[in-house]
C-alpha cells in the first residue's frame, strides 16, 4: 500500500465520521456545524487529489487537513473551547478520527517530503542533460 493510499484512507476516515457527527447533531452548532461540512468536503476531495494528481502539494493538502482538523478538537477541549463548544477526549468516534488525522499528519508529511525530494532529483538529472 503506497502512502498516498494511507493518507487518502485517514482523510476519507476523518470526513467520515465529521459526517456521521454532523448528522448526530453537530449540524446545530454555531460555527462548528459548517466547519463539519467543510471537513467533509475537504476530505473527499483532498481523497481523489491523491489518486489523480501526482504532485507533492496533494499529500500535503492531507497532511494540513489532519493537523488543522486534530488542532482545532484540540483546542475545543481546553477551559476555552472553540467558537464556545467544549469537546472531551471521550467517544469512539473521537478517538477513531484522532487516530486518522495523526495518521494523515504522518502520511501526508512523509509523502511530501518524499516526492519533494524525487521532484528536485529529477530536475536536477533534467538540467544535467540540457547543459551536457
């Protein structure tokens, strides 16, 4: 299994259960509810970006999604809160899309600097040819 298959699972994963939990109620929230949908979008789209195009900026879309999406419930479940919604580490939900996010975070860093990596590589071989 290639590492933008992985990333694209733990975003579609995180988009998932956003989904099931807007359903369940999230929706009602003020502010957080629309952020819901907006992670659900995201994850399906970033989702086919790492199938159908192969550039670096695609896995790390992945990589920014897990670590927005785990900073921001984070943050929710400081004294705080966000947007004046306080969240607890309590659920199997929570924890199933705390674990996709550190996966995608992983994934989608590990595949950037990879294909970053092969991409400067290439253009190097590439500019070795012109000038030879």
């Amino acid at each position: 299994m290639t590492v933008r298959i992985l990333a694209a699972i733990a975003v579609l994963v995180s988009a998932y259960v956003h989904l099931y939990e807007w359903l369940s109620g999230m929706r009602h929230v003020n502010v957080i509810g629309p952020l819901f949908v907006v992670n659900i979008v995201a994850g399906v789209v970033i989702a086919v970006l790492l199938f159908t195009w192969k550039h670096w900026f695609a896995p790390f879309l992945a990589f920014g999604m897990g670590a927005t999406t785990l900073g921001g419930f984070a943050i929710a479940t400081t004294s705080a809160g966000l947007f004046g919604d306080h969240e607890k580490w309590q659920g199997p939900y929570i924890w199933v899309a705390a674990a996709s996010e550190v996966v995608a975070i992983l994934a989608g860093l590990y595949a950037t600097t990879r294909e970053i990596r092969t991409s400067q590589t290439s253009e190097r071989r590439e500019r070795r040819t012109v000038a030879g």
